[in-house]
C-alpha cells in the first residue's frame, strides 16, 4: 500500500512543519507531497514528490501534464492536480506584477465597469513601481464631493503603503465630456494627495466606446 503523508513518520510529516515552521520552511518536495496527498504502490508520497521535482528542475518553463506522466506510477489525476495548482499559481502571480503606465493599462484594467447604468468611482492603488497593489469601488451613484470625499480615496492607501492613486470613474451615458463635478474632484483628491505624500496620477473617464484621461487632458 502506498504510503500518505498521514503514514510517515512524525519529523518527515510536511503538514506538521508547516503548521510548526511556516510554508517557508518546507523543501520543494514537500510542497509537492502536500499536493498529492498520497504516493502511489511501490512508492511513498516522498519518493514520488521527490522525482516529480527533478521534472520541475529540468523544465519548469515547458512543463506539461505529457511531461509529468513520464514519472513511473504517476497517474493522470495526481498529474492533474500538480498542472493545475501550476497554473493558478501563474495566474495570480502575473495579476501581482501588472503594471499600470498608461490610461490604456487603466481602461483595460477596469473595462467591466464601462458598460455599467450606475457612476462608479473607483480608485487603483500603485507600489512605487507602478505594480497594482488593488483596486476598490469608492462609491456607486451620481458623483459629487460629498461622495467622493478624499478620506474615502486616501486611507486605503495609507494603510496599505501605497505610492499612488489613479482614479476613474464610468460615464454610463457614453460621453467622454469631463463635467465641471468630475475636474473639481480631481482637484481636491489632487491637493489632498500632495499633503499625504501619496501622488494622485490620473482621473480616468470610462466609456464602452473609449476613455479619456484628465492628466493627458491638463485638467489636474
């Protein structure tokens, strides 16, 4: 019978390390025997984990569910999960390194709320280079700036470290006209910027047909 991470012994256990030292401190096979679970007949969960992570060494960038059913016993449902977990991984990692240079990267980045019926204003928070950290709906109505108060825009950000802000909000009437509400927010949210020492970068105007920016535009 193969051997599961429950049959090893207690200090070979990666489970137990994790909860004792952190996922940090676990070797990359055993990151890999906590995908699996379990080994397969004639091999332990270890052994399996073990010659799964020379695959990994060998081509990583090229890796395939073919490649991984090289490895004697390895079944299509263990192969399965390790090119799944891969790919989530890779997914979420290329979403952390975005970058936002352009009010094309804001337009493309926030494009599901151009078609919306409701004013959304929303903010995208930057590192110092220019990476997303996230993004937050600040408010859902008419915009106004009573609405749009800076406090709102800026704490998030300070609590997050943030270096920048970018705002945007949607026009559902598929202008792209600034209205004299939205260049005074900008202002404001502009001003209060420069005394938190977190730069304001751009208000951008979505619209299902394009976008306009308020920093292209001078309007700031």
């Amino acid at each position: 019978m193969a051997k599961g991470i429950s049959d090893l012994e207690s200090i070979d256990k990666p489970r137990e390390k994790l909860l004792k030292r952190g996922v940090k401190a676990l070797k990359d096979y055993e990151l890999t025997a906590l995908l699996l679970g379990s080994g397969v007949k004639g091999k332990d969960v270890l052994k399996l984990s073990k010659e799964i992570v020379k695959i990994f060494k060998k081509d990583f960038a090229n890796l395939n569910l073919e490649k991984l059913l090289e490895v004697h016993g390895l079944g299509t449902a263990k192969a399965s999960q390790i090119v799944a977990a891969i790919e989530l991984a890779k997914r979420y990692l290329i979403k952390q390194n975005r970058k936002i240079l352009t009010p094309q990267d804001v337009y493309d980045e926030l494009r599901e709320y151009c078609s919306k019926k409701q004013e959304y204003f929303l903010a995208i928070y930057l590192d110092g280079a220019s990476h997303i950290c996230f993004k937050k709906i600040i408010t859902i109505g008419i915009l106004n700036q009573s609405l749009v108060h800076p406090r709102e825009v800026f704490a998030p950000a300070v609590e997050n470290r943030c270096a920048a802000v970018i705002a945007a909000h949607n026009h559902p009437s598929n202008t792209l006209n600034p209205s004299q509400a939205d260049i005074d927010i900008t202002k404001r949210l502009k001003e209060s910027g420069k005394i938190l020492g977190i730069e304001l970068l751009d208000h951008v105007i979505l619209t299902k047909s394009g976008y306009l920016s308020l920093n292209d535009m001078g309007l700031m």
